[in-house]
C-alpha cells in the first residue's frame, strides 16, 4: 500500500472526525476539549467490548444498546502512555484534518478544543452511508450521548470495564 | 607410699607449722586447738570440709607442702566447700585447679586428683558387700586414709570407724584391696554382673509374658506352625488354580471370551473417531476464526477506500505543519500535488492497491470456507459412522451382561463355595504367618536369655576364681597379725592379754587379742593401745610390702585414755616409744603426727608445736 507524504491513514483520520463530529453536533456544540478525552473516546471506540462494557455500567437502556450490534474486533490497537490508552497518530490526524478545513481547533485555558467544521460535517455524513462506516458512526453517537465526561472520568470507566488495562505497562500495546 | 606433710599455714594467722619426717607431737592442754590442727591436715589431704569447730571461722583457707612419694606440690585448700570454690595445686612451673566435693563438679575433684598421685585405683564397689549386683559407690581417697587416722573420738572405742555403717563397709573394701582379696578385676567383674543381672532381669519379665501368651495359643510348636503353613499354601493354590480354571472353560462354552472381546474392540474403535472428529472440529473452530479476522480486515479496507476516496478531493486550506493558510489558486493546477507539486494521481493507485487486497482477501475467505464445507462434512459422516459404532457396541455390551449373569447363576453355588474357601484359607495363612513370627520371636528370646545366664555364670565363676585366690592375701594378713602381736608386745599391756595371740577376723577384718573381739577390750587404755599397734602395723606392713596405703598417721590424744586416776605414765611412754621405733625404722618411712596433752619426758624433741590458753592454735581475735 503507497504511503501519501503527510497523509495519515484515512481510515484512521475518518474515525477521529466522526468522533469529533458527533460531538460537534450536541445542543451546546462545545465539541471534544482536551487531547486526553479524544484519546479515551478514540480507545472505546476502537474497542468495541471494552465500549459495551463501559455503556452497560453507565445504565445504558438494552433497547439502546441492542438496536445495532456495535461489538466486532479490536479496530487497531493502542498503547498505554502515563495514565491512559495513547496513539501517536492522533496528532498527525487532527493536523490533518485541520489543515483540510474539516475541523477547528482552538487553544484555550481547558486544552485543545476540537469541533468539525461544517466541511467536515458534510465528509461524515457522507461517510455514515457506507455500510462500512455504519457501526463505527453509530459507536461515536453512543459515544457522544452516555460518554461525554471527563478523560479522567473515562479512564476509571474503562478500569473498571476491564482492569487489565491498568496492568500494561508504559509504551505497551493495549 | 612415702606421704609426708611438711609445712601447713593457716590464712589470716600468723600459724605457719612446720612438720619433720617420722614421729611429729603437737602438744597443748585441752580446746587448744591441737584436734583441729590434725583435722586441717587431714582436709590437706583430701578430707571434707567438716567437724571443724566454731574458731575455724575466720580462717578462709589452707596452705600445706605435702609429699608423696618423690612428688612434692603445694595445696591451697578454701575451707569451705561451696561449688565456686576450687582447689589450687601447684608444682615447679604448674598450677592445677581442682573442684572440692561440692555439687554440681567443676571438672576433675582434688579427692580424684590424690589417688592418681597415691597411684590408687579408681574403683566402684558394691555398695552391699554380699550382693555383687548391688548399686556401684566409688572408694575415694578419704577411705584410704580411714587407716591413716585414730580421732580422739574414736581412738578408744572404734578400729577406723568400723561402728559406722556406711564407713564400715568401705573399711573392709580397703583392707581387702590392701591385702590382695579384693582387686580392680573383681570390682570390673562385679560391675558386669550387674550389667548382666539387669539385662536377664528384664528379658526374664519378657520371655514370661511371651510364654505366658503362647501357651494360651493353639499353634503348638514353631515346626508344626510351618508344616501346617506349607499344607495350606500349596492348598490355596490348588483353590485358585481350580477357580481360574472354571472360570475360563466356562467363558469359552458360553461365548462370553468372544463378546468381551468384541466390546474392546469397539472400544477401541470408538475411541480413535472420537480423536478424528476432535482433530475435525478444531480445524473448523481455527478456520472460523480466520474467516472473522479476514472479513475484519475486508471491512478495513473498505472503510480505508471510502475514507481516502472521501479526503482525496480535499484540498488542504492551511499548511499541516505550521498552520498557515495556503492560496490554493496560484500554486499548482489539479494535475499535481498542492503540499509537494509533484505529478501523481495518488487516490487511484492507492485505491487499486487497496481494491486488490480486498479481492485477494476476498478469495482467502472464499477457499477457507470452501475447506470449512469439506471439512464439516467429513465431520457429519465421522459423527454418523460414531453413533452407528457406538450402537453396535452397547447393543454387544448388554448381550454380554446378559451372559455373564447366566454364568453366574448357573455356577453360582460353585463360585461362592470356592472363594469362601481361599478367603478362609488366606486368613488362616495369615493368622499361621503372624504365629510363626510370634514363636521365632520367642525362640530368639529364649536364646538371647539362655546366653545371658550362659555369662552370667561365666562372670561368677571367675569372680569366684580371683576370690579363692587367698595364699597372698593370707600371707600378707598374717603379717599384719606379726606385726601387730610384735609391737603389742613391747607395750605395757596388761598381763591378762595374751597378745601373742593376735588374730585379724577374715569377715570383719577386725582386730581380735588374746580371743576377745575389740568390743570385749573393756579398759579403755587397753583398747587405744590395740588400736594404736593395729595403726602401726597396717603401717609397717604395707609400706614394707608396698601396698599402697598412704604412710602417714594421725593420732589424736592417745594418752587420755589412760585417765587421770591411775595414770601409768610407763605405760604411755611404752606405746610411744613404738611409735617412734615405726617411724624411725628405716624399712617404713612414716610420719606420725599425735596430738597430746600428756607427753612423756622423753619424747619432748619431738614436740613441733606447743599450744597454750593464751597461745591457741587460731588465736580469739580471728575466730571472733
């Protein structure tokens, strides 16, 4: 597969951008602060059982959570840097997009904050109707509605979804 | 052996006695302290601690020079007997520190320590003189000098305290080891026949216990025991021989050998499909995985194509690296690349590549489930095969219960009877097995028993043989009653005694004049007399023989016996003019010390030392 100069995997890119997206389109669009969130909701979403996991314990309604079958295997996996779930990629992901025009992101006292531009709007839902994108589009959504919290918050939810991420080690794959 | 005491010195006084070879006299009216002066010397000599008077409080120890033989060494002796207190010997360059009679022992006691130097044996003996097992009492070296000494309390009344019951018995042991009746040998033989005494005392409690039991029993001998055993072995065999043997002809004529075989023949069969179908199922458990993680990766790149289908037609706006906006217009045409503006069409080459990927996964997944169908069918005929496999074995399996219980029964009643049979058989071979380990423990000990009274008759017999053994001992005690007859006769004894007529008991080894016993001497200068020529003949003789007996001799008031009224001094003189012909016989070499309130004229050069009421041995300032 040829590797674009400065062209981060696609694949990779959409995902962030449905994520941020999503986000972007709640009442208050205040999008995703902080590079520590995107990098937790990157992680459930990436890892689908972890994600049931963590909506059960969060009281999800079984109708919710069993109107599209969300479960499947690890997406790509990441690894553990300091406290949390990490990949590298992100940055080259959101200069990307950034640089595109289909997201904005500001420095502000809270952290990096991360909306999608109305371009980058219109490239998910251009996405979301390809049956490929489908589960994953649906996956940021439950995201969005029951997982807006804090990245410190997020990171206790998936300890306690899964305890064996707390045992990996520094720079190792989750 | 030569034993003198030269020089005693007693701490915190200015007492320092000095004492000559042969006839030594301490001389000093009554409670002088001329008693307590011998007993000192005698607690040089290894004594203990004891029947000092209340004067000798203050006197923390003892120095004497002694001598025996050609061993000189000087003794510090502490005058009390606590376990703490050692005793310190020393001569030229050596020094010795000795543990006094005090319990617990500090190492080697001054008491043990003498008899090496007196070259005296270190021997137990029977603290019952009749019966050799009796318990063991070691002989020290104060009961050697028992013969070294006449107390003024025993002087007249008693022949080195043969009233005392305990000291009496040890006095006969030494005589008797002096005069060659008793000897270290019989003392190590008497000391084994307790040892053996004890060990037969025991196995005689074991062995009637042991009779006691087996003849209760009905097993007789050990010889019936085992020919009884071999009968009902070779009968046993002879049972399960027999059992066998129907059993199996009875299986070939009704078919069961065969079916048994059969149903382990399909056993086996059963056993290799369920290890196919295993390796089956497996393979189709992997296969399914992999078809999962292939369509996985189809999807990926599917997404992979719609997403760089989707961001190829972006253009950037602002530079990726520093975020500057970029004029779009005047860069490059759509021919060429806006960062790098190079010529490519890259989304096209990259979404063939991608498209050929997910048709070559595609076809993966194709052929494996392809090899899944295959497989899953080999599977389903190897399940039908099992299940028909599985029928024609229980089917074969119930045939043969059904033909084994009709065996039974129709061999029931000869079954039972033959196992009942090598059942009771087996446990009277049991029971016979354990009898005759019973009986052969029994004849062990018997033997062990028998051997035991073997040695103890040994042991006695050779006691008997170095008892009877007297001629010496004989000779030598006749000696003792020469010598004896001899000195008593150069003293004035009364006429009445006939003293040539001087016999030693060879029960008591006591001294017996004239035919009376000593207790029948009634005067009590008659008896310090024979006591005194008795002293000085164990003297003469075992240093003239060299016996052993330590020649030194302590002699405490002799001439008090004679009274006030009626006082003889010739008499007295008489008894001491023996005693300085004893020490002055140049064949002896002895040193008598005696201490006397009456000395003859005589004899006053031979006075060492003179006490008085104001010159007491311990003066009153120190004795408090």
């Amino acid at each position: 597969m040829k590797i674009k100069l400065f062209d981060p995997e696609a694949e990779g890119k959409a995902r962030v951008l449905f994520l941020i997206s999503a986000f972007s389109a709640k009442p208050d669009a205040e999008g995703i602060v902080g590079w520590a969130k995107l990098f937790r909701l990157d992680f459930l979403v990436r890892y689908p059982d972890v994600m049931i996991s963590v909506l059960k314990n969060r009281k999800i309604s079984q109708r919710r959570l069993s109107a599209v079958d969300i479960s499947g295997d690890i997406e790509s996996r990441m690894i553990m840097y300091r406290w949390g779930p990490w990949d590298p990629m992100h940055y080259q992901y959101t200069a990307s997009l950034y640089a595109g025009g289909l997201i904005d992101a500001t420095r502000e006292h809270r952290g990096m904050v991360f909306n999608a531009t109305s371009l980058g709007n219109e490239i998910t839902q251009s996405l979301a109707r390809h049956d490929d994108w489908y589960v994953l589009n649906h996956r940021a959504q439950l995201a969005r509605d029951y997982l807006d919290l804090s990245a410190r918050r997020l990171t206790e939810l998936i300890i306690e979804a899964n305890p064996n991420v707390a045992q990996v080690k520094m720079r190792e794959e989750i | 052996m030569k034993t003198r005491i030269r020089r005693i010195q007693l701490a915190s006084t200015e007492r320092n006695i000095r004492f000559s070879p042969g006839l030594n006299i301490i001389y000093g009216p009554i409670s002088t302290g001329k008693s307590q002066l011998l007993r000192l010397c005698r607690i040089a000599f290894g004594a203990k601690v004891k029947g000092l008077g209340p004067e000798v409080r203050g006197i923390r120890d003892i120095q004497a020079d002694l001598e025996v033989g050609d061993f000189e060494f000087r003794v510090y002796r502490p005058l009390t007997d606590t376990a703490r207190e050692l005793i310190c010997v020393s001569w030229n360059d050596h020094e010795l520190l000795l543990a006094n009679e005090a319990k617990p022992y500090r190492g080697q006691r001054y008491s043990e320590w003498l008899l090496g130097v007196f070259g005296l044996p270190v021997i137990n003996v029977p603290s019952a003189p009749t019966r050799d097992e009796s318990s063991p009492t070691p002989l020290s070296i104060r009961d050697y000098m028992m013969y070294c000494s006449l107390p003024k309390e025993e002087i007249g009344s008693q022949v080195f305290s043969h009233t005392h019951p305990h000291k009496d018995i040890k006095r006969r042991y030494i005589f008797e080891l002096l005069y060659g009746i008793y000897s270290a040998e019989i003392a190590n033989e008497q000391s084994r026949l307790r040892e053996v005494r004890h060990i037969r005392a025991n196995l005689e409690i074991q062995l009637r216990a042991i009779e006691a039991v087996y003849d209760d029993l009905p097993w007789g001998t050990e010889e019936m025991i085992v020919e009884e055993l071999s009968r009902l072995q070779a009968e046993l065999t002879a049972v399960q021989a027999r059992k066998i043997e129907t059993r199996e002809a009875t299986e070939q004529k009704s078919g069961v050998a065969l079916l048994r075989s059969l149903v382990q023949h399909l056993d086996h069969k059963i056993g290799e499909l369920h290890g196919q179908l295993g390796e089956y199922e497996a393979g189709a458990r992997s296969r399914a995985l992999l078809v999962k993680q292939l369509k996985s990766q189809v999807n990926k790149l599917s997404r992979a194509m719609t997403a760089t289908g989707a961001f190829g037609r972006i253009r950037y706006k602002r530079c990726p690296v520093c975020g500057s906006g970029i004029d779009d217009s005047s860069r490059t045409d759509h021919l060429h690349c806006q960062l790098c503006l190079q010529p490519a069409s890259p989304d096209e080459i990259s979404l063939r590549e991608f498209a050929d990927e997910q048709r070559r996964i595609a076809l993966q997944i194709e052929e494996t489930e392809e090899l899944s169908t295959n497989s899953e069918e080999e599977a389903r005929r190897l399940r039908a095969k099992l299940e028909v496999v599985e029928a024609e074995r229980n089917e074969l399996s119930r045939q043969l219960d059904d033909k084994v219980s009709s065996f039974i029964s129709d061999r029931e009643q000869e079954i039972v009877g033959l196992a009942e049979a090598g059942a009771r058989m087996r446990e009277r071979v049991s029971t016979l097995e354990s009898a005759l380990k019973f009986a052969r423990h029994r004849k062990e000990k018997r033997k062990r028993f028998d051997n035991i009274v073997e040695e103890e008759n040994s042991i006695m017999e050779s006691l008997e043989d170095l008892r009877s053994d007297r001629g010496i001992s004989d000779t030598r005690i006749r000696m003792l009653e020469q010598e004896m007859s001899s000195i008593l006769s150069r003293m004035k004894v009364p006429g009445f005694l006939d003293v040539r007529d001087v016999w030693i008991n060879r029960t008591t080894y006591l001294p017996e004049v004239g035919g009376r016993q000593f207790e029948d001497l009634l005067s009590e200068g008659l008896t310090v007399e024979v006591n005194v020529a008795h002293a000085l003949a164990h003297q003469v003789v075992t240093q003239k023989l060299g016996l052993g007996l330590p020649g030194i001799l302590f002699i405490d008031g002799p001439s008090a016996a004679f009274g006030d009224d009626g006082y003889d001094p010739e008499r007295c003189k008489a008894m001491y003019e023996q005693i300085r012909n004893v020490c002055e016989d140049s064949g002896v070499n002895v040193q008598v010390i005696v201490a006397d309130n009456r000395v003859p004229t005589d004899f006053s050069n031979y006075i060492r030392l003179e006490l008085s009421e104001n010159d007491r041995l311990i003066p009153d300032i120190v004795s408090g």
